[in-house]
C-alpha cells in the first residue's frame, strides 16, 4: 500500500514543483505608492522592510485593538503561523527576508514577541493603506515582492488555506520569484542558482567557511552512500 501512495507522494511532489514554476514566471507588478512602517528603530519604508536582500516576504498578522485575545495575545490562527516559522537565517541566505506586519504599536509587538518567543521574527506596525492595497486589510495573508535596485515589485500573494503551509523554508522560497534557487529548479535562465544541499548550513553558521566546508562533506558522503542523490522529484 505504501509503494502504491509512494506513486501519488511522487506526482504530488512534481505537480508542486511545476506550479512553483509557473509562479516564478508570474509577472512583476511595480509597487507605486510609499508606503510607511514603524519598527523597533523608526520609521520605516516597505524598501526598507528587505534589510538589504533581494526579496521580502510580509505576513499580515492581526494583533491589534478588536481582535480576539488583544493586548494578551495576536490572533490564534496568526500565533500558529508564527509558531511554526523556522529560522529565518535559512531565507535570508536565500537573499529573502522574512517580516510580520500588523497595527499595533511597537511596544505591544516587543512585549508579545518575549511573551510567545518569537524574538528573531522582524515585526512591524502598519501606518497606512499597505493592508488595504494588498488585501489584507480583513483577512491574514501573505504577500512576496521583489527589488531591482530602488524599485519595489509585488510577485505573489496567497491567503485563506493558502497560508496552511506557510512556516517551512521551502514554502516560502517556493512562493518567491527568485524560488529555491538550486540547479535543478525549472526557471528562467537568469535567475541565480546554487547546487542543492551545498548552500545550507546551520542557522548561526552562515557565512562561516569552517562550518560550510564541514556541511559539504557530510553532503559528499551522503552522495557517496546513495542518500543525497539528486533525486529532486
């Protein structure tokens, strides 16, 4: 029974390789408007919100005045998509920043994140039309944009069920345009790519050459004994 759902586990796989495709083809819709947060430092631009990278995702979490658990808790369906976010050190060697946004003040925002443990996810307030523009404004959501140099594009958008699966790494680099980034992913030619498994590391070892070349060879000794074949599908 298991080798026949095995055949079903396979076609699922690749059927969500091919839709992560096409998202990575999706057009680029340039953000127009200036758009203004609060964050622990300030005052913030949604160019801002990138820290630098090349891509930024926003998950629109309600933790604001009228919502069910207010000023104790964000809602229950938006504490669980925080609960279940891994570390972002894996997005951002990714070139990808991971950010929250809701309308509470800062300092409600600090002392939930102690509160729940979510320290290391970047979280802001909202001070404008941002969760209105991007539909957002009723329901949670997760939108993906990309910049080239100053200019800021909106790429994806996913809500209701769709946001289920959020949380992982791989979903969220899957939802990106740029994607996973690994040779062996369907996109354009231009887009930059990386042999899989070879860019990962542990989450406070990144950009320390020591724990890469150690990761390489555990990943070489898996190739050598059959366990990190290139079998992607």
């Amino acid at each position: 029974m298991r080798q026949q759902l095995l055949v079903k586990e396979k076609e699922f796989t690749r059927a969500r390789d091919a839709l992560a495709a096409e998202r990575r083809r999706m057009p680029w819709v340039a953000v127009e408007k200036e758009y203004k947060f609060e964050g622990p430092q300030g005052k913030r631009s949604l160019l801002d919100l990138f820290d630098g990278r090349r891509q930024l995702i926003v998950y629109r979490a309600f933790f604001e005045p009228g919502v069910v658990g207010w000023p104790e808790h964000a809602c229950v369906g938006c504490s669980m998509v925080a609960d279940q976010v891994a570390h972002p050190a894996h997005l951002n060697a990714r070139d990808t920043t991971l950010a929250f946004a809701s309308r509470a003040p800062q300092s409600d925002i600090e002392r939930l994140k102690a509160r729940m443990g979510w320290e290391f996810l970047p979280w802001y307030t909202m001070t404008d039309d941002f969760d209105k523009d991007y539909g957002v404004d009723e329901w949670h959501g997760t939108n993906a944009f990309i910049r080239d140099g100053d200019r800021v594009f909106r790429t994806y958008f996913i809500n209701n069920r769709g946001d289920e699966q959020m949380g992982g790494t791989w979903n969220y680099l899957d939802i990106t345009a740029l994607g996973r980034q690994e040779e062996w992913e369907d996109s354009p030619k231009t887009y930059p790519r990386t042999a899989p498994y070879e860019w990962w590391s542990w989450h406070d070892e990144y950009g320390n050459e020591e724990a890469s070349a150690r990761g390489l060879e555990q990943v070489r000794r898996g190739r050598e004994g059959g366990q990190a074949a290139d079998d992607n599908t």
